[in-house]
C-alpha cells in the first residue's frame, strides 16, 4: 500500500480529494492534423458529431451536476465552431490551451511552426474568453525539445500532458537527458505544474475505433475507472483524480448513461470535490 502523501488541501477540513472531469474538444483538429485525414468526410463526420450532439449531451450531463469542468480546445475548434466554444464558455467551463491546430509537438517542422501554433492557440482562447490560458495540454500528451521553453515564454502556468505520477501533482523538469550509453538524468524543477494524466483514464484509446486500435469492452473500462477512484480515496491523501474524455467519444447515448452513473458514485464520495485542473494547479503552485 502507497503511504499517504502530505495534502495540498491545506485549510480544507472536508475535502481532501480532487476530482477533475477533462473533454478534450478537438472537433475535426485532430482528424485533419493528428490523423492525417483531411480528404475523409467519413473520419471528419466524427469530429462533428462531436461539436453538434457529444457537447451539448456532455454539457446537458455536466448541469445537471452542477460540475465545473475543464475544456481543453484548440484554436481550430473554436475558429471553426464559434457558436460551439461560446456554449461550453458560457455555461460555466473553463477553457485551457490544446494547441491551434491539433499538430502532435514533434511534428512541427522547428521551434518557429511550434511556437506560432500555440501562440495562434493563445489568441483564440483570448478572443473567446477575454483573458489568457494558464494551462496547457498537449495534443496527443508529448513535448518537443521546445514545448516546455515555449510554454514557459508565453506565460503558461501548468499543464496537463505528463505521467510521471498517477494522482499527485508535481513540477515539470528541464535539463532532463536520457542518452543511451548513460544513467538518466532528472533535470531541475521548472516553475510550471503538472497535473498528471494517464491512458488508463482517457476513453479515445478504450473506444475510438481506427487503424490502431478497436474497442475495448465498455463496461470494463468505467469499471476501472471506479476502481481506480475509490483507490485514489483510499491510499492518497490529496489525491487529483483527472479523467480524459472526448465529446466525440463519450457523447455517444450509451456512453453518456455509464459516464453519468461514474459521476453519481464521484458525487457519493465523502470528502471529494469536483474541481477545474486551473484550481489544482493554483493551490500547488501555492503551497
């Protein structure tokens, strides 16, 4: 059994977990840039059911909770979709970075195309929202060899793409080295916050269907996801619980109705709390 790790809860005498409910809003971003398929109105019909029937259920579902949770969209989406990203802004969300064009970091040509990406990104999100994103989300969660010193340059607080813990909070590393014919090396601590995510908690590999992967059996993946919660309660002190989920995937009916029943048993939990990734981040960083 893990031993509890000191709370970043400090003053709450309730609430001692976080729970983070996270939607990846690509729309067809990821379809054109990730997934290469630009030319497959098939492929990109999934991206708009995401934008025309996934978000309105999920934001329909995320009422009736009461819940606030964390959008992370790139420029493309809210470029593309204006009316979409207005809604999920204004009912109550928040809205953090997920690039502009939903290119995978290594894929940019050089630190320039990266560079200009995000900043486009940024400045969606201010036309948007009127204010600056804090945090930051990597399409397909990997750095280049310059995200973190972009991110850093355009003022970026925290981020949400990494996996060196499961439920805890930490500081990203720069000046890490992993050569082949010498020990790792861990770097320094940055001024920026992880919040960590995990393919174990993301629905798109689990049940978006394409050339690299199929479906997983449904049941089984909302039952580890309760499995991996009531873990969480039980071994971690201050734990942040974040779940990765797409409109596209879980807007699905069926999908909504196991999401919905994960909620109730979230909300049934004592001493837990739905909470945005940025408040997390902000008492971290504040501690």
């Amino acid at each position: 059994m893990e031993t509890a790790i000191t709370s970043i809860f400090v003053g709450r005498s309730v609430t001692h977990h976080s729970v983070c409910l996270t939607f990846d809003f690509d729309g067809v971003s990821s379809w054109i840039h990730s997934f290469g398929s630009p030319d497959s109105p098939t492929k990109l019909s999934r991206g708009l059911f995401g934008v025309d029937v996934g978000a309105p259920r999920v934001l329909d579902l995320l009422d009736e909770f009461g819940v606030e949770a964390t959008w992370f969209t790139p420029g493309h989406t809210i470029d593309s979709f204006p009316e979409a990203a207005e809604e999920v802004w204004s009912r109550g969300h928040d809205v953090q970075h997920h690039g502009w064009s939903h290119t995978r970091p290594r894929q940019y040509e050089s630190r320039a195309a990266e560079y200009d990406d995000v900043k486009r990104g940024v400045e969606s999100i201010v036309d948007l929202t009127g204010r600056r994103p804090t945090g930051y989300r990597s399409p397909s969660w990997d750095f280049s060899t310059h995200t973190l010193g972009i991110l850093d340059e355009l003022g970026f607080e925290w981020d949400s793409s990494q996996m060196a813990t499961d439920f805890e909070p930490y500081r990203v590393r720069e000046g890490w080295a992993a050569p082949a014919d010498a020990p790792f090396e861990r770097g320094t601590e940055t001024d920026i916050v992880e919040v960590p995510v995990s393919w174990q908690r993301d629905d798109f590999p689990a049940f978006a269907f394409n050339r690299e992967r199929g479906y997983a059996n449904e049941k089984a993946v909302f039952r580890q996801w309760r499995e991996q919660f009531d873990w969480m309660v039980d071994n971690v002190d201050g734990g942040v619980f974040v779940l990765t989920m797409h409109p596209q995937v879980i807007g699905q009916s069926h999908r909504l109705a196991r999401l919905e029943s994960f909620v109730e048993h979230v909300a049934d939990a004592p001493g837990v709390a739905f909470e945005t990734v940025g408040e997390v981040a902000d008492r971290f960083g504040s501690a």
